[in-house]
C-alpha cells in the first residue's frame, strides 16, 4: 500500500461538518494525505487541510482547487425532509452537480455513501433518492466505489446523540416490536475501509454492503447502550411513533428512520471481511464494556 499512498497528491471530503467526514478527515489527515474539505458551515482544519466554505459548491469558488484529485469522497445527504429540503434536491441533484464538477476538475475517483437496502426495486422516497444518486455516479465513467452502510456508530453519530438525549430525560421509546435487526459499523472501521477503496484497485467500480459483525435487536442495542444508566425502556405502538414521525418535526425518529429499521436490512458482513482484510470492531462488544461509543 506505500507506493500507492506515496501516488496519492489529494483527496476532496465534501459535507466536511458529517459524522462520517469529520472522523475520515481526522484519519487521512494522520495518514498524512492533502485535504481539500468542503462545507457549507465553518469548521476546525486538520493538518494538510484545505478548508472550503461554500453554500452552492459554486464552480468558480471549487474547481481549480480540486483539479487533479485522486478522489472524491462524497458524503453529503440527507436522512430527513422537510418544507426547505428535500431528497431530490440533496441526494440527487447534488450528486450529479458535483459529478459534473469531477469530470471538469479530471477527479480519478468518486466514494459514496449510498444506503444498507437500496435497490432498484425500493418504493421508500429515501432509497429512491439514494438510488438515482448511484446511477449517476456509476453513469458518469468515472472509476467508483459506492458503499451501502448499516448505521455507523461511534462518537456524535445520530443514533448516539438521539439515545443519550433520551436517557438525560430518563425514557427511552423503542418503535414497536424493537425485535427488527440492524448491523451497526464502527466509525473506525468505516474510514479505513474507505481508505482502502482509494487507494487499492480491488474495490472498483464496485457497490459493497458495510456492515458490521453483530446482527442485533434494535431492543437489545438500546438495552446495552444504556444498561449502566437508570432509563426506563417503553416500547411505543407503531403506529403512534409514524404518528408523531408525521407530526412533529422534533420526533425522535423521522418517518424514513422508522421505515429504515422496520424494513431489517441485511448485509453480508463476512464478504466484506474477506475484501477488506481489516479485524472489525464489535460494537456490541463495545456496548457490553460500557464505553458507550
């Protein structure tokens, strides 16, 4: 991997404020690569960094700063719509403005983080969007690898933020059975592995599962991240949790949330293994050990 990694001159992050872009940007930052993080807030840089702050992602403000790059890591999205933004907008025409872009500024490569069960056959507005969005990628010619998470954990992601805001109030609502599965990835597992699709020729043009080692209630997730606290547990009758999903706009869950966790996505996390090489952490491990994260 050295001869590869010394041929690397720059990588683009965009969304460079994401859970997801904050961790990779510390890692390729210690792995001694040449950022260039966008976002359209401000943000603290790391060593090697180029900080961008821009609304629109405007050409003229992006395009000579990028040129050349051995990559783009493209991790802006949304989880959640609203009156002033929605999937298409996001998803999908950002996507393909910043498709555009890369062919423009010569970009090698293109990484994105699409979703654990979208398919071509979805009916759920969010996949549908994330769907489009891959088809673009995979259209435009350019070499890429296209990753479909479970739910990435780790410190400040949003299922962990939502949990502890829930147990500051003592109370924490599982939707409905809470026996549906999910496969939770450690955000540690995730950066390296994006890492590897960068820099190793095995992962192109390739669209890969990531999904951790643990195939786990969404009960018994909530119940070991908060074992050591005094929270009360309730289960929620499914149709009140779409409910207030629907209502209010401070939910919990959003109504994606909940279709994405009823829906129990699986993924293959042994091929994965094999792939990548890497010692996967166990989140349910981590759990059990109490460091919450």
């Amino acid at each position: 991997m050295k001869d590869i990694m010394n041929k690397l001159r720059k990588i683009v992050v965009t969304g460079a404020t994401g859970f997801v872009s904050r961790n990779l940007r510390k890692y390729l930052s210690e792995q001694n690569i040449e950022l260039v993080s966008i976002s359209r807030k401000n943000f603290n840089q790391f060593k090697n960094e180029t900080k961008i702050i821009s609304e629109n992602y405007e050409e003229k403000k992006l395009l000579k700063k990028i040129k050349n790059s051995d990559a783009l890591v493209h991790l802006i999205g949304i989880g959640k719509q609203s009156v002033n933004i929605d999937y298409e907008r996001t998803n999908v025409e950002f996507t393909s403005h910043m498709v555009n872009l890369s062919k423009k500024a010569k970009i090698k490569k293109i990484v994105y983080l699409s979703g654990l069960g979208v398919s071509a056959t979805t009916s759920l507005g969010y996949f549908i969007s994330k769907y489009q969005a891959e088809k673009i990628i995979i259209d435009s010619g350019i070499n890429y690898t296209i990753f479909r998470p479970s739910f990435i954990v780790g410190k400040d992601d949003l299922l962990t933020k939502s949990l502890h805001k829930q147990i500051k109030k003592g109370l924490i609502k599982i939707p409905g059975s809470g026996n549906y599965k999910i496969q939770p990835i450690h955000i540690n597992d995730v950066v390296k592995i994006i890492f590897k699709s960068i820099t190793e020729t095995k992962y192109r043009n390739r669209i890969i599962d990531l999904v951790g080692p643990d195939n786990i209630s969404f009960e018994e997730y909530v119940r070991l991240f908060s074992k050591r606290t005094n929270t009360r547990i309730k289960k929620i009758n499914l149709e009140d949790s779409y409910h207030d999903a629907i209502t209010n706009p401070k939910s919990d869950f959003g109504i994606d949330d909940l279709n994405i966790l009823i829906g129990n996505f699986r993924g293959n996390h042994n091929k994965l293994k094999k792939l990548t090489g890497i010692n996967f952490e166990s989140v349910v491990e981590l759990l059990e050990s109490s460091r919450l994260l």
